[in-house]
C-alpha cells in the first residue's frame, strides 16, 4: 500500500475520510480526519429510494473538498466506499459516473454484509477485547459483526438506520411503529445462532454523541472517546432523557450538540431498542469504523485482516515516529520484564502490569524529540493521546503515570488523585513507578549492561558486569516501596 493513503465512507447521513500514513510494515497514524454532513440519503426513502438531486449534489461538493485536501496531503492512493443510500438507490449511477467522469473517482458500492466486516476488522485489531458484537448504526442500515475468540464469525446488515426511520415513522410520530420495525428486523440478529456476548462496541455518530453525553454527566477523567466504556444499567437513564426531550433546548440541556439534534432521537431510540433485545450490560465506544476496516483489510490482507499476535500498532506507530534509539528501547523492555520478574514475590502483581511496565519503558524517551527538558511531561501528553488503538483506558493512563513519575521519588497520593478512577491502587503505582525508574538508572550511562538480579529477605541485589559509577552512585537515590532495599554488588 502507497505510503499515505485516503479512505472515503460515503455513509447515508453523513460522509467521512480519514487519510493515513504508514510508519512500518503494519503501522500507521491518522494524519486528517474530515467529515461533511451531506445527508445524501435525504427524501429518499419516500421516493421509492431514490437519491434526490439537492443531497446529491451536497455530496459532490464536499468530494471536491475531500480530494483537495487528499491532494495536499500527497496521498497516493485513495480508496472510496458508498454503502446504505447508494446500494439502495435505484439511480445511484447518475451520482457514480457523473464523481467518476468529473472528479476521475471510482466508488465501490459494497453490501451490507461487508460494511458490517469492515466494521469488525476496525473493532477486532483496534478495540482492546476478544468477544462483543459491533453495532454500527447509520442513516439508512444497522450493522453486525459477531467477535468471538478474536475472530469474525458472522456479519449481518439490518435496513435500520437514523434517516430511514425519521422518514418512515418519527416524522409521523409513529413510534410505536418504529419500535415493532426495529423488533422485527432484530429477529435475524438473534436468530443468527450465535451466543449473543453482553459487550457491545458501538459504532457511528449517535453512539458516539451518546457516549460524549455520558462522560460529561459522570465527570470521566479523560478525554478520549475511543475504547471509553459503561455500564448499560447504570447510564439508561441519559437515553430516556433523549427520548423524553421535547425541543432542541431540552436536548442541548442534556448535553446533546447541535449538529446531533436531527438525528439523536432516532439513534437513541435504535440503540437502546438493540441494547434491551440483546441484553448488553457494557457498552465500548469505537472511535472507527468502516474507513479504518477498509485500510485495515488492505495492509493486513496477507495476514487475514488482523495483527500479528502481540502487536500493538499504537506502540510502534510512536516508536517508528519518535523513538531515539531502537536498541535502547528494547533494552529496556527487556530490563524492564527482568526486573519486574525478580521482584514479584514481594509485590505479587498480574502480569498484565509487566506487559504495561515494558511498554512504559520502550517508549519513556519519545518525549526527548519534542524537547529534552521536562520531556517526562512530555511523554505523559504523548501517551494520553498516542496510545489511540487497541488499549484500555486503564491502561493508558497507567502507562503515562509510570513515565511521568519514572523519577528517584515515588508518587504521592495526590499526584494521582485526577485519574484515580483509571489507576490501579496507590500501592501498584508505587511498584511501577519504582521499578521503570531502576530500569531507567541502571541504563543511564546508555551502555546496556547486563545485570544479574538477585532478591533476597526484601533485598535486591543487582550484579553488573563491570562497574559503573553514575549507576551506583543513582541507585542509591531512589525511594523504594516500603521494606524494600536496592544494593549494587561487585
């Protein structure tokens, strides 16, 4: 695949391009991302699905402006899907050859089925989890993909989308009709034959305006809205709100944003119809969709659309992009696992937190290419907002604490206090925090050396194979958690 590439998502409400750039084999980092409200599919469901000229000619425009900006951006290859409106339409191809013969773009018309996959590969390498079922609701469709030990198992598209059912029944105030319509189309999701998970990865705009809402009501610490997740039960209460909302004032009171107002009812009332059907408890917001299943299924497509095991793309997007030395940073994720095993009979953590604390450590120094000074801050702001794909919220933000207090002293309660929601206990921090600064100081004079770990009655003992004086003389400076001492041995 060409080096920077655009992905366009011609959707029925609302058409998308994200353009990316490669780094290495399998990663990427999104350099543009642009959305056009054109709401292509407008009128046409009571005009036996026909694109109207207006709406057409909205999406025209903006595919002018998408290619300019592509063009700028020096993509070498741009790829541009069209799903619910189009491939309903009986006259489509007024809008394809006329894009096709004036802007020299080809659009690929694809099925419900496979816009549901493109949506699934997005969720299975970009979302962190092994078993949930995407739901992907747009203006025209709702779509499917069932996960299930990290794979794809089914792909299932549903004729139930925002604009569809505005036009169908909302604007008639049929709701009672609406609801019975979505009933009844559910009946091939729950009859596909596969177990049901009670996670959902949500997909599209309601979803995500939805989950925008919920964050602010619960003061979520961060502000990222991929990999955010709730509780279903306890956040109902915010759809009945939506749902109950009598004007736009009503629902800008909620927290619900302007571009929202003419379509989040009919999302809100899709959603927490499938929710209830199929029983969801938690609920995973997903930052993307079908553009990134679409590129994804591309550079992925000899290793059947999915990163090799124990690849993280965030991880080593940054690395390629802003690592200083790549033999630095695998010495200390290695360092760093030696470490964390030596000491495990005195902090007993999972092992999810080495995994954690190698990452932390491979990627402590990226801060340095912005500027060497307070560059551990400026990790903490690279990871916050780096670590976009395939991570927990939790860890993160423990990840970005680990840097930011990769120093001789330990964190105090209150350093943490802002994100405690997302942190482990106090007294893991400590560990962490402990252990990245060791990795750190026994690698400080950059010579990689080896050291033999030995721990013994809370004491650890480390044997270098030459002596190094910043080493020894460091070591000495960093605070331990409590009844543990560190000694540098001939």
């Amino acid at each position: 695949m060409a080096k920077v590439t655009t992905i366009i998502d011609i959707g029925s409400n609302s058409m998308r391009m994200v353009v990316l750039e490669k780094s290495s084999r399998f990663s990427f980092n999104l350099i543009n991302e642009t959305k056009s409200r054109v709401k292509i599919s407008e009128g046409c469901y009571e005009n036996n699905g026909n694109l109207q000229e207006a709406p057409m000619q909205r999406a025209f425009n903006s595919l002018q402006s998408f290619l300019n900006i592509s063009k700028a951006l020096k993509s070498r290859k741009i790829i541009c899907v069209a799903t619910s409106a189009l491939r309903d339409a009986p006259n489509s191809k007024i809008f394809t050859n006329r894009v096709k013969n004036e802007l020299g773009l080809n659009i690929r018309i694809i099925d419900g089925p496979k816009e549901a996959y493109y949506g699934g590969v997005a969720a299975l390498n970009l979302i962190h989890g092994q078993e949930f079922v995407t739901v992907d609701i747009g203006g025209g469709s709702t779509e499917f993909a069932f996960i299930k030990d990290g794979q794809i198992v089914d792909c299932i598209s549903l004729d139930v989308g925002t604009v569809r059912l505005n036009e169908l029944f909302f604007s008639k105030g049929d709701l009672e009709g609406a609801r019975n319509y979505i009933l009844e189309k559910l009946e091939e999701v729950k009859g596909c034959g596969h177990s049901i998970p009670n996670t959902v990865v949500g997909i599209g705009g309601s979803i995500r305006a939805l989950s925008k809402i919920i964050m602010k009501k619960t003061e979520y610490p961060l502000d990222i809205l991929h990999g955010f997740s709730y509780i279903v039960d306890l956040n109902s209460y915010i759809f009945d709100d939506i749902l109950r909302a009598k004007n736009n004032n009503s629902l800008k009171h909620i927290g619900v944003k302007k571009d929202r107002y003419d379509t989040i009812k009919e999302g809100t009332f899709i959603f927490k119809t499938i929710l209830e059907e199929l029983k969801t408890t938690r609920v995973i917001t997903s930052g993307v969709g079908v553009r990134e299943g679409v590129y994804l299924t591309d550079i992925l497509r000899t290793n059947n659309c999915k990163f090799p095991a124990n690849y993280n793309v965030s991880v080593r997007s940054l690395l390629d992009r802003f690592e200083i030395c790549p033999k630095q940073s695998a010495y200390l994720g290695n360092n760093a696992r030696q470490i964390f095993e030596a000491l495990k009979p005195l902090h007993n953590l999972d092992d999810k937190y080495k995994t954690l604390l190698v990452i932390a450590s491979k990627l402590h120094s990226i801060g340095t290419t912005l500027n060497f000074y307070k560059s551990n801050d400026n990790t903490f702001d690279f990871i916050l907002n780096g670590l976009n794909y395939d991570f927990l919220h939790s860890s993160r933000v423990t990840v970005a604490h680990m840097i930011k207090f990769s120093k001789k002293s330990l964190p105090k309660k209150g350093d943490l206090e802002k994100y405690s929601k997302l942190l482990p206990c106090y007294e893991t921090m400590q560990w962490l925090s402990f252990m990245i600064s060791l990795n750190l100081t026994i690698n400080q004079d950059m010579s990689s050396p080896n050291v033999t770990y030995k721990l013994k009655n809370s004491k650890l003992k480390l044997s270098l194979e030459r002596p190094i004086y910043l080493v020894e003389s460091e070591v000495k400076k960093i605070q331990t958690p409590k009844g543990v001492k560190v000694k540098v041995v001939s």
